[in-house]
C-alpha cells in the first residue's frame, strides 16, 4: 500500500504526496518494493497495537524495536536527498535499513545483561554503538532536517572538548570557556552512553514515543481514513464559514480540532489546508496571507489537548506531573492563544472587507453533526476514558477500536443496515476473543459494543439528514491506516532519538544546571529579564527542529532556570513549550509554511512571515501564565470567580496586543491608538486589581476613540459621495 493505495475518498493521496515530497521522499515505489515497505509499516503498527492493547515490552526492549522499524522505514522510504525521482530502493539504502533493524535487534539479544556493558562494553558493542548513532543522525537529517542533526553534533563536540586543552605554542590554555568546562568524554564513552544506556538514544525522548505518541499518531490516522478529518472541516465550515474571512476561522478551528490529535504541525497544515487554502483564496484572502492563517493554526494545534505535539507525554515524564494535570492545565492557555488567532484573522478581514461563504452554498451545521456526528465518538470516548483515568496508552488503543467499529458500520449501513450491523458485531466479537486468548484488555470489548450501539442510535434518528456517502472502509483502508499512521511518526521517532542525543550530552556533561547559571546571571536574577532572555533562547534553538525537539531541548537547558526563580514547574515547562511552538513558525525555517505554500502557490518566506505574524497574538500569553498561575490552574489558594476574572483580563490583553499588532480595531490605528493597545496588553501581564483597572480603561479609551474615528470616517464617505452624485 504504497503512495498508489491511498486513494480514500478524504484526498488522502494528494495529502500524502505533499507530505511526501516536503519531507525529503519522491521515492515513487511498485512491485515488491512498494510490497516490503508495506509490510515493515503495517508490522511497525500491528507492534504498537499488541504492546498498547496486550502486553508492553520493558522499556529498553519496546524502545529498541520501536527505532528498529522506525530506522528501516525511513532508509526504504526517503533517499538520501530529494529531487532524485527514484522508482526503487537503492542497495546502499537496502543495507542502512537492515543495519537499522539490527541496531534493535542486538539490544534484544543483550537485554538481559545490558546493565553490566555500560561502563564495561566489548569490541561488537561498541561497533554498535557507533553505527545506531550514525544511522539516528542520517535518519533524522533525512527525514527531520539538517538543523537538528547539526545540533546533535555540536552537543557531542562539547561532551568530547571538555577539559582539552589548545596546544602549548598557543598558551595551554582549555578550549572551552572555564562557565561551560567539564571532565570531558572519548568518543567511544559518548557512542556507548548513547546506546547502551537508557540515557541517551533510548532516554526519555523516545520511550514517550514509543509508548504514548506513535499509538496517537496511529489514531490520528484512522481517523483521517474514515472520514472524521473531513468532517472536521466541513463542520468548522459550516459553524463559521459565513461570517466575514470565514474561510480563514474555518481553517482555526478545524486545524485546532485535528492539531489536538495528529501532534503534527506539518501533518496538520497539508491534510487542512488542501482543502481551507483554496477557499480562503477564493474568498479574496492573499495566497500568502492564507498560507499563513493555516500554519499558525496548524502549529498551535499543538497547544491543544490530549496530545499537545507529544509534549504533555514528555512533560510528564520530565516533571513526575501526572499527565491528566497538565492537560487541565494547558486547556485555558491552549483556548486562549486560538481566540488571539481568530481575532487576528477577523481583523485581517475587516481590513479589506472580506466575506464569507453566504450560508445558502454551506451545509447546515445541523444537517452535518446529524448525519455524521457518531465519526465523533471516538475522540468523546478518549477524553471520557482519559478523566477516568485510564493510561493515554489504553484510551487511545480502545478509541482506535471503538473508531474501527464505527467505519464498518457507518459504511455499509447505507447499503444495507443488517450487514453493517453483523460486520460490526463480528468485529466486537473478535475484540472479546482476544481478551479471552490473549489477555486483550475486557474494557476493549465494551469500547467497541459502546460505539456500535451509539453509532446505530445516531444513525436511526440522523438517516434523513445527510445524504453524503460515507468513506469506504475494508481491509483495504485497514492497511491504508496502518500505513499511513507509521510513515506519519517518522519525523517525531527521529526527532525523539536525535534529542535523545542532546539530552543524553547534558546528563553528562552537567550542562542544565550550568546553563540556567549563566541566564540568571545574565539577568541578574530579575523575572522579566530571565523571562525575556529565555524566550529569545527557546526561539532561535529551536529553528528548524521539529516542536518535539525543540521542548526537549529546552526543556532539558531552558527550563531549569526559570525553576530556581521559583515559578511553578509546570509554567516553566508549558513557557518554553509554548515559545518552543513559535520557534517553529518562525522564518526562514519554516517548515508548516514550506507545506501552505505549496498549497497557496505562494513564496514561503512570506508565508512564514504571514504565519508568525498570525501567532503573535498570544505572544505574551506566556509570560501571562508565568505571573498568573491561576491561568493555568496552578494557584490553589484561588477561588473559581478569581480564577474566570483572570482569564477575562488575559482575554482582554490578547485581544488589545492583536489589535497593536494588526495596527487595526474598526479602522487603521494611528501612533496613539498602537502606544494605547501595546501599554494596556503590558499592564495586564500583571494580574491585580491596580493593573487590571488601568489596562482594561486603556483599551475601553480605544474602543470609544475607534469608534469615533470610523463613524468619523464613514460620514466623511457619505459626504463624499453625496457630492459626486
């Protein structure tokens, strides 16, 4: 099921090719080629089913088959530079992906005595060694990008040059900076720490990725082959499309909608995009304006719960904060940052008075939800089954049967309602002869009879309302699902063992702690300089990595720092997370905006221009939360009233920063209107009643004086017209 296969009827193709070829991958394969990358991508999904349904692995075992697939997959799939137009696999490629297979498969065979190599390693582990950390970096320079192996590199330098020492004829003297020396390491010592250790390649990064992210991205993918990413849209399209840039706040809240689950900007930005862009241009939105409204909503997707980019996984881990309390966490930030964004495009579109869709050539919302709503039960059934606090790992294998169950039934039903009912039916059957064979978790069979149940309810009382067909779901989409969600978690398992690389460097080196020295140092220790100096760090590190990486990153160097200042764990983390997420929106690397443009048919530079511009609506929206932990529900000295005026002046300074930034509320700023918005959005970072009062009076001055101004102006038109006349 090569790119050949995936023809659903949700464009998944067109989406695929794009993708595809943004990636790095115009590898085009037939015949038993196309057959053994099938095969490797299905087992890579089959894998990760069974361990999140059955039985994990030990984490060194299950991490080390998780890089397997991933490392031979990448080597089948992407050559090793793009634009090469290959029809089949190369040899050279064809040995990379089996030595990719052995690096997992040598650390099964010396599982069990893996804690006596590290310090005391043979010839053949370090050989090893060296080749799983060659193959992690030219897989991620292959499907990632340069930008991060580069830094993987230069973080293994620094392990190496610790405590050497230039020559005598140039003074004797440590090559590195006496703030940043250390003990120093041998090459072979940093290879072997690297793979043998659960500390570097197979560290946190990627045991998050192969326990939690790969089954979400999995789920993700089946939902795009049912049918429920399209719906998406087309619900989006219908709720807000008339309005004025409607198009454009369609494209917000459907990249939200799938941003929260696929944890893939890039993903995110060609599967809605292909089809937000083209309407948002139609409507009179400049290609490089809608390229840009699409990557600052695909990237914030990742703001949002449950999956946040992989990010509230890793976060877990890193802080001992149970997952569920950082998702309830992020949620207010997440809703805020997507009300900056469609602000900033209601703006844009009052400023050259753009429309929407007139409702009479859009579906009503109700007819949609109606007759397609149950494609939404699944995504219901994981946050129900995430507050009953069930693993993310169990609720997200059980959401993938219940959205299973759903595609067989909602697919046939239409022909004949009996045949559907028995296909699904079987299906539930199957899931509760696994549990009595194989230990398959009971809950399962309850998920998917669940989900028939309700589907067959929402079809009996929404048969009449939606005449759409629905997508064909078979053994074929089965496979096309599998497929589609292994290549789709390429980039993040690269990303996750390249970072692995940089945070197993700090863990021996001891670079954290020197690093948080140095910024507070810097900063005199003064919040807002720290806070300031942090942001600027996590923007320009994070340039051209992928947002999982980048948090990584950050998170390893950044986030200590602010720690010691005594900000709460959790907003230091959700502070450099969040700037992490801009850092990819940021030119000239760019990748969501690489993605739009080709879609918008526009210069990608200012498409990333657009798309940065669109995410600064929230730009102090962390610096918010830092200084008002009540924002992210960190303050329990607070009560609920307290908690609803804090997010209302947040709301309020976000709206006045977007309208300092758009240079436009009801007409075109003036200097004193701009000085007006960015004092009042500056005041309210600082959250009492003082500061609150001024900044909320300051913007209540320039919405009077607007208004003013446009009636001002509106009359002066009439006038002016009445005289032509």
């Amino acid at each position: 099921m090569s790119k050949s296969n995936l023809d659903n009827s949700v464009g998944q193709d067109e989406m695929n090719k794009k993708l595809d070829e943004l990636e790095g991958s115009d590898r085009t394969l037939f015949g038993w080629m196309a057959a053994i990358v099938l095969t490797v991508a299905v087992g890579f999904s089959l894998f990760h089913l069974y361990t999140a349904g059955i039985d994990m692995l030990p984490r060194m075992q299950q991490n080390a088959v998780h890089l397997a697939f991933a490392l031979t997959l990448i080597f089948l799939i992407f050559p090793y530079k793009k634009n090469l137009g290959q029809k089949k696999i190369p040899w050279y490629d064809l040995v990379l992906a089996a030595l990719g297979a052995s690096t997992g498969i040598y650390i099964l065979i010396i599982s069990e005595e893996l804690v006596g190599k590290v310090g005391n390693p043979n010839t053949i582990d370090t050989t090893m060694s060296f080749v799983a950390l060659l193959l992690v970096l030219e897989a991620t320079r292959r499907v990632v990008g340069k930008p991060l192996v580069i830094l993987a590199t230069v973080f293994m330098l620094y392990a190496w040059l610790g405590d050497m020492y230039l020559p005598d004829f140039l003074g004797a003297r440590a090559i590195l900076p006496d703030a940043i020396n250390h003990f120093g390491f041998t090459w072979n010592e940093i290879a072997e720490f690297m793979y043998l250790s659960n500390e570097g390649i197979f560290g946190t990064p990627i045991t998050v990725s192969a326990q939690y992210v790969f089954i979400f991205i999995l789920f993700g993918a089946f939902l795009e082959v049912t049918g429920a990413g399209k719906m998406f849209i087309d619900l989006a399209m219908s709720l807000v499309g008339s309005f004025k840039g409607g198009p454009a706040k369609a494209a917000v809240v459907s990249s939200g909608l799938m941003g929260s689950i696929s944890g893939s900007s890039v993903a995110n930005a060609v599967t809605t995009g292909t089809f937000t862009i083209p309407l948002m241009k139609k409507t009179g939105f400049r290609p490089k304006v809608a390229g840009g409204v699409e990557v600052a909503a695909s990237s914030s997707g990742q703001l949002l719960p449950p999956v946040m980019g992989a990010a509230a996984f890793i976060m877990a881990d890193f802080t001992g904060i149970p997952y569920l309390d950082i998702v309830k966490s992020a949620a207010i930030p997440a809703l805020l940052s997507y009300t900056a964004i469609l602000f900033m495009v209601h703006l844009e579109a009052s400023k050259f008075n753009l429309k929407g869709i007139p409702r009479k050539d859009l579906v009503s919302p109700f007819r949609i939800f109606a007759g397609r709503g149950y494609l939404l039960l699944p995504i219901v059934a994981i946050i129900i089954l995430l507050m009953l606090r069930l693993t993310p790992i169990l609720a997200s294998f059980m959401a993938i049967v219940g959205t299973i169950t759903i595609a067989l039934f909602s697919y046939r039903m239409q022909k004949n309602f009996g045949a559907g009912f028995l296909v699904s039916l079987l299906f539930t059957g199957a899931a509760y002869a696994a549990h009595l064979l194989f230990g398959l978790n009971e809950y399962v069979t309850y998920v998917s009879a669940g989900s028939l149940l309700l589907a067959m309810i929402w079809y009996a009382m929404g048969k009449k309302v939606d005449t759409e067909k629905q997508v064909t779901f078979g053994w074929k989409e089965f496979l096309t699902a599998l497929e589609l969600g292994a290549k789709n978690a390429l980039s993040v398992v690269a990303a996750c063992a390249a970072a692995g690389i940089l945070t197993g460097v700090v863990t021996m080196t001891g670079l954290g702690p020197i690093l948080s020295g140095l910024i507070l140092d810097l900063a005199n220790e003064q919040l807002f300089l720290v806070l300031l100096f942090t942001m600027l760090a996590c923007i320009v590190m994070g340039l051209g990595l992928p947002t999982t990486a980048t948090y990584i990153v950050l998170a390893a160097v950044m986030a200590p720092a602010l720690i010691q200042l005594d900000i709460p764990v959790l907003a230091a983390h959700l502070f450099v997370f969040y700037f992490g997420i801009l850092a990819d929106d940021t030119p000239p690397i760019n990748l969501p905006a690489y993605a739009t443009s080709g879609i918008a048919k526009s210069d990608p530079i200012k498409t990333g221009v657009q798309g940065f511009k669109f995410d600064m609506g929230a730009l102090l929206l962390p610096f918010a939360f830092v200084m008002n932990p009540m924002l992210i529900l960190q303050d329990n000295t607070s009560t609920w009233i307290q908690i609803a005026l804090s997010i209302a002046t947040a709301f309020i300074g976000i709206i006045a920063w977007s309208t300092f930034i758009q240079s436009y509320l009801f007409t075109k700023f003036g200097w004193m209107e701009r000085i007006l918005a960015v004092s009042a959005a500056i005041v309210l970072l600082n959250h009492s009643l003082l500061t609150d009062g001024i900044g909320v009076g300051l913007f209540a001055i320039i919405i009077a004086y607007q208004w003013w101004k446009k009636g001002k102006k509106d009359k002066t038109h009439v006038e002016t017209a009445q005289e032509n006349v």
